[in-house]
C-alpha cells in the first residue's frame, strides 16, 4: 500500500510539474504574441500624402484630437497665434505659407524633431 501512495505522490508531482510548464509555455507564447503584434506587423500610421500647406489644412481641417496630438494645441489656439504672429510681423514667404512656418515649429518643439526628420511626419 505504501508503494501505491508513493506512486500517486509521484503522478501527482508530476502532473503539478506539467501545469507549471504548461502554466509557463503559455506566458512565453503571450509575450512572442504581443512582442510580434507590437513590432512586427506594423500599419502605417501616418499616411497622408499630403506636404506643405496641404498637409497643415488637412491636420486643422480633420480631427481636433490628431491637431492637438501633431500641434499640442487646439485648432482655435493654432489659428489665434498664427494670427497673433502675423500682427506681430511674420510673413508667409514665397514658398512657406505662415500656418506651415508655426506648424513646423510646433511639430519639432513638441516632438522633439530634428529639421531633417519633419519631412516624415
């Protein structure tokens, strides 16, 4: 009898054994999973085909919350100080309207970009 309860101690530290790798296997799988979905299969997020005055009407034209997440600011607030700018003497010049020259800046302000990098935004 005392051989039976050993044995069935030993299946039964066997199967706690297999639950824990089981237990384990799936974690591991969890986290390839999430790694693969966060890093591997990437969509385009920002896929305009837009540049230039195109691209900042389209941002001040569209959603207020994608203005705010490129301009750290509200719409209304972009407009104001672009306004607020041009009372105080800025220009748009011949290849940069006044909206695209304080989107610039507040992209890389508030992004923290390099000049070369804004060309992908």
């Amino acid at each position: 009898m005392d051989n039976w309860n050993e044995q069935s101690d030993h299946t039964r530290d066997e199967d706690e054994e297999d639950d824990d790798i089981f237990q384990k296997a799936i974690f591991v799988a969890a986290l390839v999973g999430e790694y693969a979905v966060n890093h591997l299969c990437k969509e385009p997020c920002r896929t305009s085909e837009l540049t230039g005055h195109s691209w900042v009407q389209e941002i001040l034209q569209g959603n207020p919350t994608r203005c705010y997440e490129m301009f750290r600011m509200e719409k209304h607030v972009f407009n104001l100080l672009c306004t607020e700018l041009v009372e105080l003497g800025l220009k748009s010049s011949n290849r940069m309207t006044v909206e695209e020259m304080v989107a610039m800046f507040l992209v890389a302000v508030g992004h923290g970009c390099f000049m070369s990098s804004l060309s992908c935004l």
